[in-house]
C-alpha cells in the first residue's frame, strides 16, 4: 500500500463520491477472474485494490470525526502491524 496513492484516492471521493470506488473494485474484482491474465497482472489489480479499500477505510474514520491525518496514521500503523505478534 502507498499512503501517496492512498491520500489521492480519498480526495477523489471527497469530490466525488465513495460509491465510484466501491463500483470500480467490483470491476477489478471480476476482471481477476478473465481468461489469460497473467500473475503481473493479477499482482497489479490486488495492489490498487487494497489501496482502494484502504482509501475507503480511512474515510470512513475521517466521516465519524477523526481527523485525515490521525486517520492515515491509525490505518498505516494498523496495516505495518499485521503480522507482527
């Protein structure tokens, strides 16, 4: 996950709407599944994936009052320690 690219998704939900990404992970979702796709390009789609559903998640924290920063902060720190026991 890029925090870049992260911060950028959230600014086009912020202008437009949160709906435009749930609908476009749909389609990369179901794109996965088509016939000679490679690895590279599965790799790809999983990436910018998991950057949209970080962007939606920090959203959501920043729509109940946190604040974007603390919001960013919180889902990194959350996403570097998974694993980590």
């Amino acid at each position: 996950m890029k925090l870049s690219v992260i911060r950028h998704l959230l600014k086009f939900a912020e202008e437009n709407d949160i709906d435009f990404l749930t609908e476009s992970l749909d389609v990369l979702d179901h794109m996965i599944d088509a016939r000679g796709m490679t690895e590279e390009e599965i790799d790809v789609i999983g990436e910018i994936m998991s950057n949209m559903l970080g962007a939606k998640e920090v959203l959501k924290d920043i729509e109940s009052g946190t604040s974007e920063r603390d919001a960013l902060n919180n889902f990194m720190k959350k996403v570097t320690s998974v694993g980590k026991s």
